[in-house]
C-alpha cells in the first residue's frame, strides 16, 4: 500500500489539475490555446503518475477520469427538475412578426426584448453540478424523464467536471445549479468520424446531428470520448428555475462558469432586429464551424416569461426560427460507378447542375447498391439533393418518377479494367477482384501517400494518374524503384520537385509500422485497427502468415476485420508486394518490447473493471512483458479474469465459466509489481 501523500503533495496534486482545467478551457471553449498539445499531454501523464502513486488523492473531477469508466449495461431513467420543452417552430419571418405580436397582446406592451442565439443542431442535455462538481448528464429524453449518461458527457472536455468557488462566486451563481445545452459535433470532428467509419467498413453518418446524438447513448464511453463531441450551453437553472432576472445575465454568467454559450447571441430590441440577426446569420452560418439550422428567440426578462407560461407543449416566451433547408430537386441524368481502393464499386448519381445555397451540384455519390434500393433511384427521376454545410450533397429521395426512366444495374464488367465484377457473400458492395485495375492501382497509390499513411508528400492525384498511365506504378512498392528522368518526363514537373519527390518516397521508408499497415489499405483496417495490429504483430510478414485466432486476440479485431486481413494476404499479388516493399527497403519492425521475463507464457489476462494502481493498458504491458498474452474477451480458455471496480459482464461470465478470478492486489502479487 503507498504511504498517505505528504500535504505538499496533495498541493500540487491541486495545482496541476487547476492547470489542466484551465487549458481545456482555453482549448475546448475558447479554441484559444496557450500550450501545444504535447505539452498539454505531459502535464496529464504527470498527473496521472502521481494519482497512480497516490491513489488516496485521486478525486471523481480529476481532469485524469474523464474516459475510463467501464461499460454499462442499460441506461437509469431520471426524471428532470422541470420539465425540458421543446419550442414553436417559425418557418417565416411572418411567422416570427405573429409570434412578437402574441407576445406584445399578451402582456400589453409595445415592444419586447429578445435575445437571438443559434439554434444550434444536436441532442439536448441536462447537467447537474453539486457543490460546483458535475454529478450527472440527463438526456432529454420524453422531456420529463430521461436517461442518465453521466460517464458519456464526463468525456466531453468542454463541460468543466468541476467549477471553482471563486468563479461560481464572481458570477453569482449558487454551487448547485443546473445547465442545459446541446451536445453537438463540429463538421471537422463529423468529417474525421465518417472518413475512419469508411476506412473501417463502419457506418457512414448522414449528418453530425444522428453521430453526436449516437454517440451520447453509447453504453460504452470510450466510444463516446472517441467522437470528439462539444457542448453549447443555453439556460441556467436553481432548482427548477431561472438564476437570473434576465436571460441575457444566464448567459453572461455561463461563460464566466467557463461554459461554451452561444457566444453569437444579441439582445434585440423589437421582432425587426431579430429578422436582421435571422438574415445575417443565414449567410454567416455557413463558416461556423458546427451545423445550426435556425435561431432560437426567447423574451430576455424572466418576469415576462413567467406571465406568458406555457400551453401543455412549449413555452409562450420562445420561438425557433428555423433556415430553409439547402434542398434542391433535380433530374438524375445518369448513374455511373467509381472503382474504389478495394474495388468496391459506388455507384454515383450525374444530376443535371442544380444551385443549392450558391455552390452548384452535379453529382452525389449513392454509396452502394442497397442505398439505391432503398430510394428507388433510377436515371431520369427527378430527386430531392440536399446539401448541408460542407458535407458531400446527397440526394434525399424520388420526388418524381422520370417518364423513360431506366434502372441502374451494377456492370457485370469493371468499367476500367473490364474483368468480371464479384458480389462478396454478406458483404454490401460489388468488387472488382483485378489486383492490377489500373482504377484500383490509383486509389492505392493514392491512399498508400496520404498524410496518415505514408505521408509522402508531392504524390498527388495528377501525378499517380501520369504514373499509373505510363505503366510506371503497377504497384505502391514500383514508387520506391522510380528515377529522376522518369519523373522529369512528367507533365508541368520541374527536375527540382521531382528530386524532392524522389527525396519524400525515399523518406517514407521509415515510416512506423502502423503506418504501413494502414498503408497497404486491406479491407477495414483503417489506423486505429492497423495500431493495435501492430502492437501484437512484430512485422508485416508476422501479420501476414497470423491465423484467425492469432487475429482475433488482438482486441476489436471481429470476424469481419479478421476475414479482410485473411482474404488480403491470401491474395498472392499481395503477398508479392510485400516481399518487393521489403526488398525495396521498407522494412519497419514494432519497437522491441522489453522481455523481463517468460513467467506468464502460454498463460491468457482479460482485464474488466477500473485498476487504481495503472491503467488497464499499463498492465497489460505487463502481462506482455512476462510472455502472457491479453485477450478481449473471455472463454474458457482464459487463464485469468483481473477484475478491477465496476467490472462488466466480463466478470459474470468468468463466474460462470469458472475462470479464475484476480483482484488488482492479487494480479499484481502474481505478476510480481507493487
Ligand atoms: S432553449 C424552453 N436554446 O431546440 C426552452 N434550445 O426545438 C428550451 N435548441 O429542445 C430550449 N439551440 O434541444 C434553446 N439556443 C437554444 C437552442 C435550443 C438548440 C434545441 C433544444 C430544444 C429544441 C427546441
């Protein structure tokens, strides 16, 4: 056991997580911040070192908890303070003039005071802070119960876990209060998210609204945290009612509790001011860097509001003006398909040039063959696009039936290479299995030098299509044998930025292995999958020759993944090229784990629960230097079941299965740590 932590200690335990505290301000709200993320992260592993070695200081709102919570098996109802509405929409800035002017007769006043905040568009919460701690995140649920997802928004680094007395003080805020906002995502984190959704044959998100609101209900919170999620908060509650005489002082007092608000709001004098706000925003919103999709108009004095009330389903005192939605309808003039990396076949839709909000549109991608099954999309109809914020346009559904229309059917044929097209048993897509279309040989070529791959910089699209046509690069491992009169001959390609090109080619041979694996672009191994890959597998000729099993103990690895890895190195083309990419040089082993010992070989660790003393990875490592293996999930082959504080089902099934169960303490007496 360690020795209770000095006063000293304990001070600057404090201190640190002051400083923590303040840089996610600076970061997650302000989107201002003072130090790199590097050093953002030695100032958490500092922390994290000394809670581990004082686990007695570790607090609930430590800056250090806010992944890590095991999974739950269902969600707890709770019911709200007071009950959260949802508002009156405006479609028109007649319907807004209707709305001031039931306001006005209602109270029997000339002119009103409205503050105009985005609308913003994700999921409402509630938060409920004790003594300035968060204890709880509610969902809106039915609006007046809902579900609690406290683990999930303790994830979201712009809710402060906890908030200072001095500042609950300076803005004359009790220290048990309740926030209400949305959970939304910004349109760069919903981009990032689709693209390793695509990259791991996930789901593709249709718009940040359905992932924030997906990932907010995930009975796993590490999953939660991995989408990058942000809050906006928009009322201030005591006990069931407002803290302030005025909206417009919540707000104010929200940002001085370090809450992200809708820092945009105006307090408008009169419905004209609100239609000028409304009219300026419209074109405005198209730079922000989160999705609103109109503009919320509540009544700034709370005594107004509460002569106004309520009617049984919003509030009388607010209004949600909402935007035209960017849709457009047009006519499909064709379907056309695009070969992708794996030869998958995407069936795209070539629309008649249609203006949606001032960007032209002429294509949208349909994804596969069950999402045109789905529309019922064939060429001639006429469709309804929609194209929201800077998300790829696609088209919602059929408005009208074309007069000659004509189904689309997947070519039996690659339309590049012409060799026949296969429709892979429980899979979605068509593929076309040629390893040397020229379709195929692009997309790789292309994926192989992306910045997260092998970061070869110089290799754009102009290029590969000149390299692939003059038959330079059949393959990703030809690019390490070019030289500089090849490239030279290219169109508009100086000698300068050939060296330099032949320069960053040669540089990517040390790349790490994870990046290679990524590289090679087998079917659903995007970067995360392609890390812990090579956290098991020491090289890629080790990956290569790995059984299913041996597959399967890498963790998130399923039948799926497993069966792309297997299906990609079977292929001997595949197998060809990494034994040319090997000669060629690139060559990146895992770095060497240090062995201590070969105690625990042949012996099996599932981790569940939370560990005080390290983390769940930290103690796998261990395992793992004493020759054990840590697997995912339990069978009856597992060895051991190191059960940590709130263990999931893991726990039940290894009672059940009778596999030995080991407390932190016990684990570690085995493994021979402190
Ligand atoms: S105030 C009783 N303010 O829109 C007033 N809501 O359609 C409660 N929303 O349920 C809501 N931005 O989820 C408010 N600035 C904002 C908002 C906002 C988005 C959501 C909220 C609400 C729904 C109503």
């Amino acid at each position: 056991m360690a020795k209770a932590a000095p006063v000293s200690l304990k001070k600057e335990v404090e201190e640190l997580r002051e400083k923590l505290r303040h840089h996610e301000y600076r970061y997650h709200v302000l989107d201002d911040p003072e130090i790199s993320d590097a050093a953002y992260d030695a100032l958490l592993r500092k922390l994290k070192d000394l809670e581990t070695a004082h686990p007695e200081l570790v607090t609930s709102d430590s800056p250090t908890t806010r992944v890590g919570a095991p999974p739950r098996e269902g969600f707890q109802t709770v019911r709200h303070t007071r009950p959260m509405l949802s508002l009156d929409n405006a479609f028109s800035f007649d319907a807004l003039r209707d709305f001031d002017r039931r306001v006005r007769e209602g109270i029997g006043r000339n002119s009103i005071d409205y503050i105009a905040e985005h609308k913003f568009d994700g999921l409402s919460i509630a938060l409920w802070y004790e003594d300035g701690v968060l204890v709880r995140g509610i969902t809106r649920g039915d609006g007046t119960t809902g579900e609690d997802v406290t683990p999930n928004v303790r994830t979201i680094r712009s809710i402060p876990l906890r908030i200072e007395k001095e500042l609950l003080k300076k803005a004359k805020v009790p220290a048990s209060f309740e926030v209400r906002g949305e959970v939304m995502m910004t349109r760069k984190a919903f981009e990032a998210l689709n693209r390793s959704q695509e990259q791991n044959g996930g789901k593709v998100f249709a718009n940040a609204r359905n992932a924030a609101a997906g990932a907010v209900r995930m009975l796993d919170s590490s999953i939660t945290a991995r989408r990058r999620l942000d809050f906006f908060a928009y009322y201030l509650l005591t006990d069931g009612r407002a803290v302030f005489p005025k909206h417009s002082e919540s707000l104010v007092a929200l940002e001085a509790l370090r809450f992200r608000a809708s820092s945009d709001w105006k307090l408008c004098n009169g419905i004209d001011e609100v239609i000028s706000y409304c009219e300026a925003w419209d074109t405005k919103r198209e730079k922000l860097d989160y999705e609103i999709d109109g503009v919320v108009v509540k009544v700034n004095s709370i005594g107004i509001q509460n002569e106004l009330g309520f009617t049984s389903k919003s509030p009388r005192w607010a209004i949600a003006y909402k935007y035209p939605a960017r849709q457009e309808t047009t006519v499909v003039n064709d379907i056309i398909v695009q070969v992708g990396r794996t030869g998958a076949l995407t069936p795209v839709a070539m629309l008649e040039p249609v203006q949606i909000g001032g960007v032209t549109v002429s294509r949208s991608t349909l994804h596969n063959m069950d999402e045109v099954q789905r529309l019922g999309v064939q060429i001639g109809d006429t469709v309804l696009v929609e194209r929201a914020g800077e998300v790829i346009p696609h088209v919602l559904k059929v408005v009208k039936e074309g007069k000659n229309r004509k189904p689309f059917r997947i070519p039996r044929e690659c339309p590049v290479c012409h060799s026949k097209i296969h429709k892979v048993e429980g899979e979605v897509a068509y593929r076309c299995l040629n390893t040397g279309c020229p379709a195929k040989r692009r997309e790789s070529l292309i994926h192989f030098a992306s910045r997260h791959a092998m970061n070869i910089d110089g290799l754009g699209e102009k290029i590969v299509d000149q390299l692939v046509e003059k038959g330079l690069a059949k393959d990703v491992a030809d690019l390490y044998s070019l030289k500089l009169e090849q490239l030279a001959e290219l169109e508009r390609f100086a000698e300068k930025s050939a060296q330099n090109l032949l320069d960053e080619i040669e540089g990517s041979k040390k790349a790490s292995l994870p990046r290679l694996i990524y590289a090679l672009g087998i079917p659903f191994v995007g970067e995360r999958t392609a890390q812990l890959l090579a956290d098991r597998f020491s090289s890629v000729g080790e990956l290569a020759s790995a059984s299913e099993e041996e597959l399967y103990e890498v963790e998130e690895v399923g039948p799926k993944v497993a069966s792309g890895i297997l299906e990609f190195f079977s292929e001997p083309a595949n197998r060809q090229l990494i034994k040319k990419l090997e000669k060629a040089g690139v060559r990146p082993t895992a770095e060497k784990r240090t062995v201590k010992s070969n105690k625990l070989a042949g012996k099996s660790f599932v981790f569940t629960g939370g560990l005080v003393n390290r983390t769940r990875e930290e103690a796998g490592e261990i395992v793992l230097q004493h020759g054990g293996k840590v697997i995912s999930s339990v069978s009856k082959k597992t060895d051991y079941v190191v059960v940590g504080t709130d263990p999931g089902s893991k726990y039940d099934k290894a009672r059940e299965l009778g596999v030995s169960i080991l407390n932190e303490a016990e684990f570690e007496k085995l493994v021979g740590v402190r």
